[in-house]
C-alpha cells in the first residue's frame, strides 16, 4: 500500500470510529451539548472524505469547489437546525451566497420549519418579482426522504394592487386578514416562499415573513442543554446529507443519464417534489479550448423560461459577477422563434453567452414555469458541442456583443443582486 493510499485508510478509520462511538452514545450523553459538537465536527470530517472520494473532485478548481460546497452545507445546517425555531420562526434565505441543490440564480428561496397541522401567517410584497408561490415538504424530498405535502401557486395567491399578499397554512381556513389559504397537514415540516425573478432590474425586490399564530409577541424560552444537543445532532445529521447527496445527485442524474453535451427530455418536476406547472430538462456539459456547447430553446408559452450553469457539486456557478444565466427576457431570441445560447469559456461574441467561469465541465438546467399542459415535443431544447469559431454560421441573426456591454450586464447583476439579498 502506497504511503498516501495508507495515510488516507488511517484517517478514514479515525474519523469513522470517534463517529460510532458518537452515534451510539446513551440518552444522558447526547443531550450533552459537547458530546453533540463533538458529533458535529466528526461529520465534517466524514463529509469531506466523501466528497474527495467524489467524482466530482476532479481538477484543482473542482476540489476548492467541493471545499466551499461543504462550508456551505456546515454554514446551511446550523442556521436550519440550530438557530431556526417552528415556533418563532424567521425565513432562512437560500441565494447567491448560499448556494446548493441547483439553486436557480432567478429565484430568492426561504425556508422556515413549521409544525404540521399548526397555524401560521406568511405575509409580504411582490415587489419586481414576476412570480411568488409557496410549497410545504413532508420530510426531505431533495434526498429521496420525504414528499412535497402542499403547493399553492401564483396563480392561487391574491396578490393586492400595493403588490402586499398573506396567506394563511393551519388545518382550516379561519378568519383575518389573510387573502389566501393553503393546508398545513399534520406530517408537513418546512414551508418555503420562493420569489421569482425574469428581469434584473433596479426596482424593489419583493419580501416575505413567517409568524406561528398565537405565539406573536409571546415571550422565547431560553434553550435547555438536551434542546441544544439535540438541534447540532440534527444539524450534523443534515450537514453530511446536503454534502453527499449532491454530488452523487449529478452524477445519477445528468452524468450517467445521458451523452455529454446533450439535453435530457423535459420532465414535470412537480413528481419529483417541484412545483405544479415547472418542467425542466438539463445535461452535463465538457468543454476543450476552443469549443462550445450550442443549446436551441424555442420560445413557449410558459410564463417563465430560463437556463442556468452549474458545477459538480450542483451548486449554482457565480452569478453576479459572471453572466452563467439567463432568462429569455434577458436573451436574444432569433427570426426563426429560437432562443440560441452559447455555453463556453472564451467569449463567442454572441448576445446569449453563459460563462462557465474556467471549468472544463458541468451541469446546464433549463427550467420552464407556468406551464399549462404540455410542452409540445416540436418547443423541446436541443444541445450539440461546436467550434467556437463555426458560431456564426450556426446561429441566426447572430448578435454581437462588446466587452463594455459585457461589464455594464455584470454591474448590473450585481447590483440587482445586492438589493434582492440586501447585502
């Protein structure tokens, strides 16, 4: 056994034992806040013999990838499961800072946990948003644990001419000033707001609060030591969960699911825990210097349409400060009613470039909202991979864009950005 290959087995088997012990520990020593802590960082260090055990974990840029991945799952699992509380309750923000999952850079996610069959007010704005609707999940739905227990859709949400709306989840309809209700059934544990966003613009972004019915303005109880222990055994359980399941999620299903540089067939995500009316379709892409990978998306009828960049760990790549993507209200769409799009390192020129920011290979999603039926087979997106410099013969109408114009869209991403975090 080679030296590294051996060093590798011993930390595998320091990190796996301390962990057992751990894990079996007697009820008196888990709900010791430090024997919880202790499980929490053996977790960590768990999680990261995984991922660089992972395919993923490839080239240099990949590997400081997969390091940023698992401090943003570390960071995800103690606001989720230490800091959050169902019963006074605060939205967790998923966004350009904290990434994961195939974030999609056009939506502001917020995540609360409930208790099922409990009443709560979920209030806010609109604001620049073109769509706002609200899901409940049963479980873990996103690692195979769990279903989505209620949707309720922009379409089902009263929205006020001042853009304000409130909804109100709880077993029953009641009375108040809320404008639109959705069940809240017993088994349901989180409830999430998403806001989403076609066009970047400089207008107000929009917001939403979650309050527990009866329990406003009451007084917050001071955690016990168990309390404690037993939110970090949540958290460390959650943090080795959203770690691995990604990576592995690539690989099943865009690596393994079809050829690279090609589009998997539309599904409706609404099956899989999505949103009613959402399809989507995506594919893995490799790129040499000096080629491009070509994605036909004809327009449809679909009130949302979009396509976004991803790495391997299916976080989604930087987009603020680089154009990985794009709605087709931010795109160029050719005479012959198709929306071309150019994924590539090196700047083709063309209006629709999503940068893949220096990797050699990732993940492409097309995300379709709104939906009314289906997606007609002839309106499916196609993906092939070219030369770079064969784009304009391949491209109708080809649109030529300048660096300035580059740097002015990057600005004004980040700024939209920065007000829809408020960072």
């Amino acid at each position: 056994m080679r030296i590294r290959e051996q060093a590798h087995w011993l930390a595998t088997i320091q990190i796996a034992l301390p962990l057992a012990l751990a894990l079996s520990a007697t009820a008196s020593e888990k709900d010791d806040p430090s024997t919880a802590l202790a499980a929490f960082a053996l977790r960590i260090e768990r999680s990261e013999q995984a991922l660089r055990k992972s395919p993923a974990y490839g080239s240099e840029a990949e590997q400081a990838l997969a390091y940023l991945h698992l401090s943003r799952a570390i960071i995800r699992a103690l606001e989720a499961e230490v800091l959050q509380d169902a019963d006074f309750p605060y939205f967790r923000i998923l966004d350009f800072w904290l990434r994961e999952g195939g974030d999609n850079p056009d939506q502001r996610y917020a995540f609360s946990p409930i208790r099922g069959g409990e009443a709560y007010r979920i209030w806010g704005r609109l604001g620049s948003a073109r769509r706002v609707e609200i899901q409940l999940y049963a479980g873990e739905p996103w690692a195979g644990t769990g279903r989505s227990a209620g949707y309720l859709a922009f379409e089902d949400i009263e929205i006020a001419g001042d853009g304000s709306f409130s909804v109100m989840l709880g077993t029953e309809r009641g009375v108040g000033d809320h404008r639109s209700w959705l069940r809240n059934p017993l088994e349901a544990t989180t409830v999430f707001v998403r806001h989403i966003y076609d066009d970047w613009n400089e207008a107000l972004p929009g917001e939403a609060h979650i309050d527990r019915v009866g329990l406003t303005g009451a007084r917050m109880p001071l955690p016990t030591p168990a309390d404690l222990a037993r939110r970090l055994h949540a958290a460390a359980e959650m943090l080795e969960k959203s770690a691995t399941v990604w990576p592995n999620f690539v690989q099943k299903r865009y690596v393994k699911a079809g050829p690279t540089n090609s589009v998997s067939k539309l599904i409706d995500t609404y099956a899989l825990g999505g949103a009613k009316g959402r399809w989507m379709a995506g594919g893995h892409f490799v790129l040499a210097p000096g080629k491009a990978v070509l994605i036909k998306t004809p327009a449809t009828r679909a009130q949302y349409q979009a396509i976004q960049l991803a790495d391997m760990w299916f976080n989604s790549l930087e987009h603020a400060n680089q154009i990985s993507s794009l709605t087709t209200r931010q795109s160029v769409r050719a005479a012959d009613d198709v929306y071309y799009t150019v994924i590539s390192n090196e700047d083709p020129g063309h209006a629709n470039w999503l940068d893949a920011g220096g990797l050699e290979r990732g993940v492409f999603l097309l995300r379709y909202d709104g939906v009314l039926g289906e997606i007609p087979e002839a309106q499916h997106p196609s993906a092939r991979l070219v030369d770079l410099d064969a784009l304009e013969g391949l491209i109708p109408d080809f649109t030529r864009v300048s660096e300035n114009e580059r740097q002015r869209t990057r600005a004004a991403r980040r700024q939209h950005l920065q007000r829809r975090s408020g960072r």
